[in-house]
C-alpha cells in the first residue's frame, strides 16, 4: 500500500510563514509529478503549486512570489515553504503524488490525509 502523510499546517498571523511536508511511504517504484491542492470551506479544491520529477514547477496565481515548492526524491517527500501568507490563505491543504507501484503499472493519483492552515490576526 501506498500512504502520503502531511505535515507543518497550524495557526500564523498575516505576513507570516508556514513549511508544509508530505512524505509518500510503501510500495513505490517512481513518483512523477507531487504537488498540492487546497479547499476553503464553500469554496472548490484548488491547485496551489505542483513539481515533477525533473524540477519543473507551476503555481497558482494568487500565490506566485510568495509560495515555493521542492521536493527530495530520496526522501519521497514535496515541500510547501509559504511566505507573506495572507487571511486568504486559510484552507485544509491535502499533497498528491502521481505514483507507479511497478515498472509497468499506470501513473496513479494519490492523496495526502489534509493538514489545516489558519491565518488570522
């Protein structure tokens, strides 16, 4: 089996910084693209910031010079260091990782269990 547990939300106030970890565990023969996607409550699952095995990155607008995002393919873990964090910015924040169990599997979707990040003053 295949787990992705998270790591480093909480409580900051505006202008603030939070680093986020998420780590993929179990059978994994590659992982290509990890990223994240957050949720505010009434509001759709939105992508916030995604890297591939290679190191090439996208982000969302709304976090485009504040937020970074790396990874460490020992490790099998994606970061999130996110810097100036806004009140906006407050949502469950959940990892995934596109991961193939053997070296003829299909590319799967997986998903970390969520972690809460509050910005409030």
């Amino acid at each position: 089996q295949v787990q992705l547990v998270e790591s480093g939300g909480g409580l900051v106030q505006p202008g603030g910084s939070l680093r986020l970890s998420c780590a993929a565990s179990g059978r994994i023969f590659s992982i290509d693209a990890m990223g994240w996607y957050r949720q505010a409550p009434g509001k759709e699952r939105e992508l916030v910031a995604a890297i591939t095995d290679g190191g090439s990155t996208r982000y969302a607008d709304s976090v485009k010079g504040r937020f970074t995002i790396s990874r460490d393919n020992a490790k099998n873990t994606v970061y999130l260091q996110m810097n100036s964090l806004k009140p906006e910015d407050t949502a469950v924040h959940y990892c995934y990782a596109d991961i193939k169990r053997t070296m003829f599997s299909i590319g799967m979707k997986y998903w970390g269990q969520g972690t809460q990040v509050t910005v409030s003053s």
